[in-house]
C-alpha cells in the first residue's frame, strides 16, 4: 500500500473515526503520531510462517541469499503498555 492508497482508504471513513493497531497478543492499542516512522525495509525477505513479508536489510545476506531490495516504508510501530 502507498500512501496515497492509505490517503483515499481514510476518506471512506468518517475524520473522526479512532485508529488502533493490534496489541501484543490480543486486543488493540491506540495509534499516535510518534508510533510512524520511516524506515528502509527489504522486500519480501520473510520465508517462515511467523516473520513478515518484508524485513530487515541484512536478513538476505544471513540467509545466503541475493541482496534484497531495500525501499523506505512508513512504519506503523505498536507500542504495548
């Protein structure tokens, strides 16, 4: 998703409508401003079940795998209590 997708998916909702992320296990946590961040990500490192599609730039290189390809992504970073 880029960030005009996520632009023209919040203008289906209401401007007052809250924004959660997920919690650590279950339930949901409150989203705010210093929870975003930019960070470069490599594309589609994750290979096991439980990591994500994307990761870390030196996940490639440990696996022995090519270089990925590294791009900058807006994070949204879940913060539990």
């Amino acid at each position: 998703m880029t960030v005009s997708e996520l632009i023209e998916t919040l203008r289906a909702h209401p401007g007052d409508l809250r924004v959660v992320v997920n919690g650590y296990e279950e339930g949901y946590d409150d989203l705010s401003p210093n929870q975003i961040s930019l960070v470069p990500i490599a594309l589609n490192t994750g290979v096991e079940d439980y990591e994500g599609q994307h990761g870390y730039d030196w996940e490639s290189a440990a696996r022995g795998r090519e270089p990925a390809t590294i791009v900058d992504a807006l994070v949204l970073n879940r913060v539990s209590h």
